[in-house]
C-alpha cells in the first residue's frame, strides 16, 4: 500500500497531525467504499463545521466523521466525539440538508477511527454512532 509505505519511510513523528488525518480520511474512504458506500463530497465546509465525508450507504444520507490518531496513548479516538461536538455535527447536518433541498431522506451518523500502531493501522467503524434524536 503506498499510503502505508509512505508513513512508515516517514515515520509517524515527523508527520504534522493535519497529515495523519488527511491520511486517516483517504484510508476511510477506500474503507467505505469497499462496503459498498458512494462517496458523494468530502471535506465539505459549512459555517461552523467540516464535514469529513458525506456518502450514500443504500437509501441513507451519511455524514461520517474520521477520527485518526498517530496512537491510543490519548485514548481511543471513538471517545473523542464530545456531546459538544455531536451537537454541531448535528446542525451541521441541518444546515446541509436544507441547503441543498434534501427532503424523506433517512440520515445517519457514522464514525470511522483509524489508529496507527508501528507502521500499521487499525480501522474501526461506528455505524449509527448518536441520532440527531
């Protein structure tokens, strides 16, 4: 894998936190799309809020957040995702749908976290994470 190779040439401390999430979100989308999901936008910027992916998975309108971590020694990136942050990804979903019109439509939240580990990755998912309920 070329990503894969690239990081372990580089080593992991010499690439800034913006590198490993971008890396973290290229990996998320061949992960997605192995499942069968269709990427429709990535890094799409609202007022207050970018949204990592934006995808089809069958009828529901997705918007999955990466969360990517050079390591666990912060904890697991899953525990990242604040109450705080579920709220603005939420109106962030609102803003979305309303401006491009988007109606009887199911939504989900899914997380994708990538965890790097000694030149390899583990990928984890969260399909549904938290509801908008």
């Amino acid at each position: 894998m070329r990503l894969f190779g690239l990081l372990k040439k580089l080593g992991f401390d010499r690439l800034s936190r913006r590198d490993i999430g971008k890396s973290g979100e290229r990996i998320a989308v061949k992960f997605l799309k192995r499942k069968g999901f269709k990427i429709l936008e990535r890094n799409v910027r609202l007022s207050f809020k970018e949204f990592d992916i934006i995808a089809m998975d069958n009828e529901y309108l997705v918007f999955v957040e990466v969360k990517t971590a050079a390591s666990d020694s912060y904890g697991h990136p899953s525990e990242w995702i604040s109450p705080y942050k579920r709220k603005h990804l939420i109106n962030g979903a609102r803003l979305y749908l309303n401006r491009n019109k988007i109606e009887n439509t199911p939504v989900r939240f899914d997380v994708v976290t990538i965890v790097f580990d000694k030149g390899n990755y583990e990928i984890g998912y969260l399909p549904d994470a938290f509801s908008a309920d």
